[in-house]
C-alpha cells in the first residue's frame, strides 16, 4: 500500500496540473535531481552532454516498459502497475547506480549509446536501414528490418523520413535484446502479423523463415526446413489452436523470445539450437537476471576491455574516449 500511495504521490507531484498523464517531460526534474545528488553519478558531472543523454536514455527505458499503451502519455494506474517506484527508491538507497538494473544504471546507458553510436556512422544522430542491418554483425534479415522501418511496430519519433532517432532505437534495442519481456513480444508479433489480424499464421512465419533458410545456405549450414521449424515452434509454444499463433499464447509461454529469434535472428538461432552451455549455465547462475540484463553486462564488459586497448595503443587515460564526444 506504501507503494501505491508513492506513486499518487509522484504522479501528483509531477504532472502538469490539467493533464490527467505524465509526460516524458514530465521526468526531467526527477533526472536532474538524481544527476545532482546521486554518488554514483557525480562523474559525469563535468560532461552536462552526457548527463542530458543519460537521462534522456532512462526516460526512454521507463515509457518503454510501462507506457503499454504506447501513446507517450503514462497514467496513474500505468505507475502503479509499474515497477518504477521500487527502482527510484532503490536508487535512493543504493551507492553504486549500476547496482539498480531497472531504468537507472549507468552501464546500461552506456551500452544503448554505445551500440546506437557504433551504427550511427555519419553521426548525424540518425540511423538508416543499412546501418540497421549491420547490428549484432548482420545477425537480423532484410526483411524484419524492413518491417521495423515500415513502423508498423512504432510510429518513430524521428521527422526524417527513412530515419531511425535515437529513441526509436532505445526502443528496438530493448525489444531485440529482451525479447521474452511483454513489451517486446507485442512489437516482434506486430512485425509477424503482416495483415494486422491478430493472429500469426503459418504463411506469415514462412516469409519471414525463408530469408533464414536462405542465409544458412550461404553460410554452408545444414539447413532446417520450415516444416520441421514449425512443429518446433507449436512444441515451444502451444498454442490453443495449432493452426496460428495468438499474443496471448506467446505471453503464457516461456520460450516465446526464441521464436522471434528463429523466425529473423540468425545468431540467435544458431545459439538456440545448439543450446549455447555457457548461456545455460549463466541463465542458471541468476535466475533474477532478464536477458537484459545480462546482454547489458557481456557488452559492458566488451566496450570497457575495448576503450582500455585504444587508451593503452593512444597512450591515453583521458575518461572519455574522444568518438563518443564527437556527437556533441
């Protein structure tokens, strides 16, 4: 109940008085004072430009998991459902911000703006379908990345047309790297559902699987046929009715993410199927942990050991490296 009264409490607190939502806007405050105040992040305050992106990056992260009707604008009940208050005070009481995996950590910043910087090569703050497509080394087909741009999934924020904002990327980031999270199922099944009708039929996850089976030719790997592909699928997942696919059925079931990664992820696939021993046993290590997570902290840790090789090659132990400076 303490929760519950937290959160009429914020929500009163910030919202603009004849607006029954908060907005985005709304937060900034909330930021700022975290910016101000927090331990764990007065590093950054000598580079107000990163202060801005992280807290941007944070607002982003919070409207994806609890704005569910996508909209922009989050309701009192959104709030409550939501786990946002227990992460604001977790974050009041934690020193070290990485420590509170929900919304606020550092790291996890810093790997969305890493990897959205790694594809943005004009640096023009926009990202293209071909930049798109060379994400987790070319692991997505042609095809989903299409649907993504076609915005049947979200409508981008982005006003330049064919361009992907750097919002529009928090979100497909999220949705790609947690994809068993309920979020990310409504946006993959947006993207399989090409009429709109509600329901994954078998032709829909075809066309999506022959570009698959295409890059498995080409790469000189056994291919697997769509049938087999399909009894799979329906194994994983079951459905009530064995002839398509409901969003309800892939929310009551487990393995839902690794249908998605099957039908347009080839890496993903690939580690899928041969059941990857070091991923098993780290899934059984933290349990806790959402696959979120735990992508966040691998690449953390892959940027870090890389900015520590170009720091020693350049002699240099400056904090930042100068490319991530370059946007501002």
């Amino acid at each position: 109940m303490l929760t519950m009264d937290m959160a009429t409490q914020i929500y009163t607190t910030l919202k603009q008085p004849d607006l029954k939502y908060l907005s985005q806007d709304d937060f900034k405050p909330v930021l700022q004072e975290l910016l101000a105040t927090h331990p764990g992040l007065e590093f950054l305050q000598s580079t107000p430009e990163f202060q801005e992106r992280y807290a941007e990056t944070v607002i982003y992260r919070i409207y994806y998991y609890m704005n569910r009707s996508g909209n922009g604008h989050l309701t009192l009940r959104e709030l409550k459902r939501g786990n946002l208050i227990d992460a604001m005070l977790h974050a009041d009481e934690e020193e070290d911000i990485n420590k509170v995996l929900r919304y606020f950590s550092y790291e996890h910043f810093y790997v969305i703006y890493c990897k959205f910087w790694e594809l943005d090569t004009d640096h023009d703050f926009l990202i293209d379908k071909e930049n798109l497509i060379r994400y987790g080394n070319h692991a997505l087909t042609y095809r989903i990345v299409n649907r993504i741009f076609s915005q049947v999934p979200r409508k981008f924020t982005s006003s330049v047309e064919g361009k992907m904002g750097y919002e529009d990327f928090v979100y497909f980031i999220l949705a790609e790297e947690d994809k068993p999270s309920e979020p990310s199922l409504e946006y993959w099944f947006k993207c399989i559902d090409l009429d709109a009708n509600g329901v994954l039929t078998r032709n829909e996850m075809q066309f999506f699987y022959e570009e698959q089976l295409h890059r498995m030719e080409c790469m000189a790997q056994e291919p697997v046929l769509f049938e087999d592909i399909l009894c799979q699928i329906i194994d994983m997942i079951k459905p009530e009715n064995d002839s398509y696919i409901t969003l309800r059925d892939l929310k009551g079931s487990k393995l839902s993410g690794s249908v998605f990664n099957i039908l347009f992820n080839l890496n993903k696939f690939m580690a899928f199927e041969t059941r990857d021993p070091f991923l098993i046993r780290q899934e059984r290590e933290n349990p806790t942990l959402t696959e979120w997570d735990r992508f966040a902290h691998r690449e953390y840790i892959r940027l870090s050991m890389e900015e520590d090789v170009e720091d020693a090659s350049n002699g240099s132990a400056e904090a930042w490296d100068e490319s991530l400076e370059a946007p501002f």
